[in-house]
C-alpha cells in the first residue's frame, strides 16, 4: 500500500513499502527545471544538480559525499529535466539513515563554494560538448528547439556555454531561495522501509527553513517554427525524429496514446520495428514515445537508417502513420499490446528506484499520484475507437516536425520528400 502525507510546512511525503526487496530508495524530487528558467540564466537547474554534490555541512566535500555512500556500497546520482529535478540515494535498507542524512544536508546546507563552481564549469561545458558531438543526443536537443521555439520547454536542459561560464554563485543562491522550499519538494522512498520510518527520518533530517509556495512555469506559447531542420554530420547513419504536438499529461487521451506509440513502435514487434527493420533492412533502431508536461507534449517516432535509404525509410515511416489513421487495429493485436504493457510494467516495479520515481515524479508535477493498478485500469479502457480517433487527431501535417542529423546536404530533397508524405 502506497502512503501520501503532507507535513504542515508543505512538505509532501511518499512511502511504497516493497517486500520483495532488501534495498531502499530515497528520492527528493523538487518542483523545477528548465522551464521554470530565464534566458540569462538557462543551464542554472543543472548547474545546480552539480552543485549540491560539492558539500554541505555534514559533508563538506566531494570527497566525502561520494565516501558516505560508497562505504556502504549505494549508488547516489541526481538528473535535471525540464519540469523537475531529483536526487536519489539507492541502498541497503539496513542503511537507510544514511540517504536522509546526506540528501538533506545536500539540500539544505549547500555551501555553493565559488572555487568549487569555477571548477564545475569546465566539467559541465565538456559534458555539453559531449552531446553536441554524439548524433542522437544532438538531434534530441535540436528537435526540442524545433518543437518549442525560443522559449524555456525549447532550450537546451544544459545551457549553451556562454551562460555557463558566466553564472555566479549569488544567482545560484537566489534560485535556491525561489526554488527550493518544503512546498516545492517530495520525499518519495520505495523499498525495504514503513511508513513510519519515512516519516521518521524525514522529519529527523529535512527541516526546511524555506517555506515558500511554488512559482508556476511560463504557460506553453504556440510559436511559428520551420517544420524541418536538417544538422549535417559526417556520420555513417542518418539519425532523424518526426514529431507531433500533442496534450499535457492529465489530457484524457493519454491512455489510448500509450496504447498507440506501442503498437506503431514501443517494442520488438510493433509495426515499425517489424517492417522498417525486420524485413526492409532499412533501420538499426526504429521507436515510437511520447512526452507530456503540464499542458503539452510531444509524440515522437525516432530512427536511426542506412544513410542511401533515407528517403525510403522515411517513407515507410508514413506509411505505417497513415495505416494507424484510415483502419482500426485488430482487436487482438490490442490485447496484445495491453498485455505487453502490464508485463513491463511488472518487471519496472521490481526496482525501488524506479517505484520511488514513479510515484514522486508524477506528485511534483501532477500533485497527485496513481497507482500501478489505476494506470492499469486506464489502459484496459482503451478501445479500437480510441487508438483510432487518437491517431488521427495526433497524426496531423500542421503540428508536425522533422529533424535530422546525419551526411545529407540538399534540404531541398528533404523537404519535397516530408511535405509530400506528410
């Protein structure tokens, strides 16, 4: 049984108790990211993840953060997306103090250290060069900017290096002061622990000072961008994503959106991965998602191809888009992806880290949580109609984008070949 309690300072507080395990996850996920950024300051959410494992009171080093939690061999890492940033602890339940300690001093003491922060700086430009010069993480930056235009859901998670090298440490203090606040954080810990232990150790550690109510992200704009980028690399694989805008997370269609991206291309056997690549040749990889914020989102069809059948894969791509919108899906290929879903969705529970961040990451953002049973009861609902009607309602020319990285130089081609298909 999952537990949800709000402390009388707005700290909300998760357990998910799992007898199958001996470990324990502890996560700390806080109400922020990208989105929630200005320009001058783009990069800060993640400069800041890096930042709080410089030290705080109780461990006032790098050393000695890493040194808590290998002495008792844990894994403690962070991540910074665009509408929330968590910091997790993974260990022995029979350590479990540890991650609230740590974590919290982490959180709440952080010293901000400028040497320490110029120091970061070069680290954090070398990891943006790091994506910049792989082909798929290049091309998941500049599709987002495609989709989203210059507005914060459109920018680089880490910044361009321009506002990196000029962040100083009273900007990370005031973020920290609008951002990091009891009303803006969940503690949400999955594994070998009660609920009372959480409540326990999270009133023990986290006392907050920062009381603050959370600031709200700037609503998503629909800005005019072009419908194509093309990025050239001399690479041996064309690497592209085709897009479309679709609702925000809580939108009704969701389910039956799940249902529909496993059946174009979310496993092994779905429609994509069978013809492009299975008997075509044409891809190594070939998958279909969808990520939804608050109120919008993207449904996204990725691949990468043999750079001489570009055209050809892009085709088959269509083609398949266009099955999904003119015939409903056989019932049976339906209820094969349900169960496929709920099978996945077993194996996913078996791990504490990704329990605690299933039931914190949708609370933070959502201010609710779902259960494994209600999702699954969400997608047991899902029709024929449904999968039709969410096609094409998804699968429309106006809102659809095109990018790609890869050793093509005449866009022209491209275009003719996108805008003809789609």
């Amino acid at each position: 049984m999952v537990h949800k309690e709000t402390l009388q300072n707005g700290l909300r507080v998760i357990t998910a108790p799992m007898k199958s395990t001996k470990a324990v996850t502890v996560m700390a996920y806080v109400g922020t990211g990208s989105r929630y950024e200005k320009k001058q300051h783009n990069g800060i959410s993640h400069i800041m993840e890096h930042m709080f494992f410089k030290g705080g009171k109780r461990f006032p080093d790098a050393q000695s953060v890493s040194m808590a939690i290998d002495r008792v061999g844990g894994i403690c890492n962070a991540f910074t997306a665009e509408e929330k940033v968590a910091y997790y602890v993974k260990l022995s339940g029979n350590q479990k103090e540890i991650a609230y300690d740590l974590l919290s001093d982490m959180l709440l003491n952080a010293q901000f250290d400028p040497m320490e922060l110029n120091r970061e700086r070069g680290v954090i430009v070398e990891e943006i060069r790091m994506y910049n010069d792989d082909p798929m993480s290049r091309l998941a930056i500049d599709f987002q900017s495609l989709c989203f235009g210059d507005q914060p859901l459109g920018w680089d998670i880490a910044g361009p290096e321009k506002v990196i090298k000029r962040i100083h440490r009273n900007n990370l203090i005031h973020y920290l002061d609008d951002h990091y606040s009891s009303r803006n954080t969940v503690i949400s810990a999955a594994g070998n622990i009660t609920h009372k232990e959480n409540m326990k150790l999270v009133n023990r550690f986290f006392q907050f000072k920062n009381t603050k109510k959370p600031g709200k992200p700037k609503p998503f704009r629909s800005i005019r961008t072009p419908k194509i980028r093309l990025n050239y690399r001399k690479t041996e694989q064309s690497h592209f994503v085709l897009g479309f805008m679709i609702e925000g997370e809580n939108h009704r269609y969701q389910p039956a959106l799940k249902v529909l991206s496993h059946i174009l291309g979310g496993t092994m056997s779905s429609r994509l991965f069978m013809n492009l690549r299975e008997k075509k040749g044409l891809a190594y990889y070939v998958r279909a998602d969808r990520t939804a914020y608050q109120d919008v989102g993207v449904f996204r069809i990725s691949a990468g191809v043999n750079v001489d059948k570009t055209d050809q894969a892009i085709r088959g791509v269509f083609d398949e888009i266009h099955r999904l919108c003119s015939e409903k899906v056989p019932e049976a290929e339906i209820d094969l992806t349900k169960q496929n879903i709920k099978g996945l969705t077993d194996l996913f529970l078996e791990d504490s880290m990704r329990v605690a961040s299933l039931y914190g990451g949708r609370e933070i953002v959502c201010h609710s949580i779902k259960t494994p049973k209600e999702y699954m009861e969400e997608i047991d609902r899902v029709t024929q109609k449904d999968v039709l009607n969410v096609a094409q309602k998804v699968f429309q020319p106006k809102t659809m984008k095109f990018a790609m990285v890869g050793p093509m130089k005449d866009k022209s081609r491209l275009e003719k070949v996108v805008r003809l298909l789609g």
